[in-house]
C-alpha cells in the first residue's frame, strides 16, 4: 500500500491525510479527533459536479476502523516520523515540533555547505542566504565573539573596512564588511562571488594579500584579509614623487610576478593602480581587491568594461575584446608614475590632435631602457603590446636581473627605499587600506 500526502490538503498542522491507491477512486481521511472518512477523490480535487452528487461516507463499523488505525499508526515501518509516506526514508524535520523551533545546526553539515543539497534542506533558507551559497557559508554562531573591532580603516560604496583583532590567533586582519541589500540592488552577486573565490584560490602567492576566510549573516558579507601596515603605493608616490630606478625595477618585477601568476590561473585583474597595490612591513608589493577580477582563461577575451578609467587600456575604452594584455598597459601606467610622478598620454580615437596609437611620455629626463620599458608596455596595439613575464625579463630595463630573487624576496626592499630616502620612509603617513573596487565604472557583459 503506497501512502502519500493528499494534494487537496490546506492543513497540515492537525490534521493527518492519507490517500490510499484503490484506482484513484477513494481517499481515506483522518481528523484530529480520530474519526476515519472515505471521500471520493474528485470531490477533493475540486470537481464541482462530483461535489453534488458525492458525499462522505462515514464508516460506521468502529471494529474495522480500529483495526485500520492500529495497522497504520502502530506498524514499526510507519512511525509518526514519517507518517506521509511508508515507503521514504525517515523525515527530516520533527513532527513533535515547528520548524521554527527546530535547531539549524543539525542540518549544517548536510546542506548549507553543499550546493545540490540546499533545495532539500528542511530549514527554510532565505533567498538572501542562498544567493552567496556555497561561497559565502552561513555562519551559525556569532563572529564578534571572537574579534574585537579596531579603528576603521576605509569606507566604500557596499560597505566598509576595518581593523580586527582576533582573540582566538592573536592576529591584526582586514575585514570588509559588504551590504548585501546593496550588491543585490547593483546586480553585482556574481562579482562578489568570484571576488572571493580568486582572492582564496590566489591569495597563497607571495606578492598577493591572503583571503583568510569569508561569511555570511543576514544582512552582510564579511571577508577577512590579512592586515598590510604598510599603507598604499599611492601614499609612497605622493610623499617622494618620482621613486628611485632600484626601487621601480623591483617593484614593477614584483608586480609582474603577481600578473603572470593571475593570468596563468586564468584571471583577470582589471583594477591595477597604487591604491590597490600595498607595501608589507618589509616594504613588499601586495594586491589586493579583487573585486573587478574575473575568470578567463588564458588566450580568451572578454567585453566588460570596468577599472579606473585612467588605468584602462584602450581597447577597454573603445569597448572592445580584450584580454590579460589589459593588465600590463596598468602596469605601463603604474611604471610610468613611478618613474617620472606624471601620467603618460594615450591617443586612443580617430578625432585626437595626433596620430591614432601614438603614446606622449610626460616630459622629463628618462633613460634608454626606461623609456624603451614604457614604450613596449604602452603599445596601443594589444597584439604589439609587452604582455608576458618571459618577454619583460628580456628588455633592456632588467638586463641581467635576477627575477628569482625578487620572487624568494631575498631583495630587500625596505633597505633599499631607506638607502635613498633615510629614515623618511618611516615617517610616512598612516597605513590605509583601499576600498574602491566597487566605486568604479562597470558595465554589463
């Protein structure tokens, strides 16, 4: 005999309805107060005319009634557990309480933290929730037990960054603490959401800043990074201008390690600029904010357009295909600032004063090779553009250095800026930590 709940039923919170399989002709109804009735199937369903003309039939034999609830009620293979249907397997939910009173805890393991799982969980997950799921776990304890809150560090558009300190490690970490009413209302869930899954999968190399963990509660996302004290490139830059060749050689080696790293894990960076690029306590390169980066595999183009326009490339501004070249025209900008202070200008339109693909160097004494660097990384021409780590070893500019120093980091940075600017370098100004992937222009595939 197959039992299953009787679509007809609107209450399900005294009353039990079985439906019996006798040729879709009869269903067998129990009450609350233990009274047994046969209905004819159609009446239930909401047949107007088999209304009329059917009516229940109580069974009046009190012996056979008694004798259908025993072999129900009592069978061992049908507990109340699971009182639907006695062919499923035990229920997931208790019947002796609510859901609401249910602990969510016991359904964690099980679904929450597996994609195919969620829909069949029996705790009813809100759509806030599933809509970051499985990147963005649920958390069911609350973390500010275990952090305590330091200054504010920065403020975004989606939220905002602070300094924590976590009482369990002993540690300093960054935790951006995102809204997620904002993300939704920006259309912006899929950013997030690779955001995270980049900076956890990429965050192990040397020069990129470490994601720690991320989660989720009802209102905001909370992802926590490692803590750089070492401020911003943009604030190295403001206070000195133009910076020592020794430094910009390391320092663009650095950063073209992390780009060549990203693209052959096939990412996309998208947002390279000095308040994205952050200095270690040993005065390091870190990027950081992910959150314009994107999967794509290594030879394949994308039309999004997104960054700080300055630091776009110019087949970015035109709105055309492009792909992992547009992080090394950044880098061309970025070197280019770190060797003179000024950016360089790019005539990228048909209707400009000079020639189209003619890149203007600001003025100023430049050397031979660093002037070659810029100009192979300022190809306007994405195919004639320097785009691999394997080429840039070659120029002139990084004739013969040794990029598996820089990579071991056995070049010491922090000497070397106080070789050139005394102890300067420590008086600079407070660290901050930028939040402007969100703030920039993005527009849809």
């Amino acid at each position: 005999m197959k039992i299953s709940k009787c679509p007809a039923a609107k209450k399900l919170t005294k009353d039990f309805y079985l439906k019996f399989n006798l040729g879709s002709v009869k269903c067998l109804f129990f009450t609350e107060k233990g009274t047994v009735s046969i209905r004819n199937k159609s009446r239930l369903m909401g047949n107007t005319s088999a209304r009329e003309t059917a009516n229940s039939d109580q069974v009046n034999n009190s012996a056979n009634r008694r004798i259908c609830l025993q072999k129900i009620i009592l069978d061992p293979n049908n507990s109340l557990r699971s009182f639907l249907n006695v062919e499923s397997e035990q229920s997931t939910y208790s019947v002796s309480r609510p859901w609401s009173r249910v602990s969510r805890r016991r359904w964690r393991e099980s679904t929450l933290t597996l994609p195919h799982q969620a829909c069949k969980t029996a705790w009813p997950v809100s759509q806030l929730e599933t809509f970051f799921l499985p990147s963005f776990p649920v958390e069911t304890f609350h973390k500010d037990n275990n952090f305590t809150k330091l200054p504010q560090i920065s403020k975004g558009a989606f939220g905002n960054i602070y300094q924590i300190l976590d009482l369990e490690k002993n540690e300093i970490f960054a935790l951006k603490v995102l809204s997620k009413s904002k993300i939704i209302e920006s259309n912006l869930i899929k950013q997030v959401i690779e955001e995270v899954q980049i900076h956890r999968a990429c965050g192990h190399h040397p020069f990129i800043v470490r994601c720690s963990s991320n989660w989720q509660s009802r209102k905001h996302l909370y992802i926590a990074t490692e803590f750089i004290e070492g401020g911003e490139l943009w604030s190295l830059l403001d206070k000195f201008g133009a910076l020592a060749l020794e430094v910009v050689q390391l320092y663009v080696a650095q950063i073209a390690l992390a780009l060549d790293f990203l693209h052959n894990a096939g990412v996309i960076y998208r947002d390279l600029k000095p308040d994205n690029i952050l200095l270690d306590s040993d005065a390091n390169i870190k990027l950081t904010d992910f959150g314009l980066s994107k999967w794509l595999p290594y030879g394949q183009t994308t039309r999004t357009v997104c960054g700080t326009p300055k630091y776009m490339a110019p087949e970015v501004l035109r709105m055309e295909p492009y792909g992992h070249s547009a992080d090394w025209w950044s880098l061309g900008i970025n070197a280019c600032l770190m060797l003179t202070s000024k950016m360089p200008t790019a005539n990228i339109h048909p209707d400009s004063e000079h020639p189209i693909g003619k890149v203007l160097l600001p003025d100023g004494f430049l050397d031979v090779p660093s002037r070659d660097l810029l100009l192979r990384l300022l190809q306007v021409e994405p195919k004639q553009r320097l785009r691999s780590l394997r080429t840039l070893t070659t120029i002139a500019f990084f004739k013969g250095y040794n990029f598996e120093d820089v990579n071991k980091k056995k070049i010491k940075a922090k000497e070397l800026l106080k070789t050139h600017y005394g102890e300067d370098y420590d008086k600079r100004n407070e660290a901050t930590v930028s939040f402007d992937g969100f703030d920039e222009i993005l527009i849809s595939e």
